[in-house]
C-alpha cells in the first residue's frame, strides 16, 4: 500500500514538475513543486551505470528523462507495464480508466514539455 501511494505520488509529480520545468528553465526564482521529485531525480542522475528500470522510483525517474524530451510513449511505457501494473495500476478499482487517463495526462504534459 505504502508503494501504491508513492508512486501516485511520483507520478502526480512528474505530470506536473516537467512541464513546469521546462517552462522556466532559465528562471532563476524557479520552484519547486515537490522536493521527494527533485531528489529522486538527483538520485537518478547520479548513477554511473544506465540499466532498465528495476524499481518503482527508477521507473518514474525514466519517464520524467523521456518526458522532459517530449517522447510521452516511451514515457508511457515506463510508467504503465507488466511490473508497474502489478505493483501498483492493478490494485486500483476500474485499472483500465486508471491507465487509459494516465495515457492521456502523459500525452498532454508530453506535449506541453516539448512545446
């Protein structure tokens, strides 16, 4: 349950700290809107070696990278697959319009980053 609610979180996070993001990439009073985000991103950046995703957060941190490129089906498909369905979509009442409005959301934030 614990992860559940993280990764909504994380999530929720990533759909609105990118765009965000690349809004005001080059403003110095930039916010952030979730510091558990930034760290995980910085955790993220900081590994040496680049392998698949293993972990929840490792899966987020992937998508936020494809993301912030305005790549949304890569993106999609690190946050909705066999693993995170399992751990985490599957568990929500009605999972199939849990992930058919996390495709649309990924979508549009996707577009929103890349314009």
């Amino acid at each position: 349950m614990v992860e559940l609610l993280e990764c909504v979180y994380l999530v929720s996070a990533m759909l609105l700290e990118i765009p965000y993001m690349a809004a005001h990439e080059f403003d110095a009073r930039r916010r952030m809107i979730s510091k558990q985000f930034h760290h995980q991103l910085r955790v993220g950046e900081r590994q040496p070696l680049l392998g698949p995703p293993e972990s929840m957060r490792e899966h987020v941190v992937a998508a936020s990278k494809a993301m912030k490129m305005g790549d949304w089906k890569t993106c999609h498909r690190f946050i909705v697959n066999e693993k995170m369905n399992g751990k985490v979509w599957d568990l929500f009442p009605e999972a199939d319009k849990v992930r058919s409005m996390l495709v649309r959301k990924i979508q549009e934030e996707s577009l929103r980053t890349y314009l």
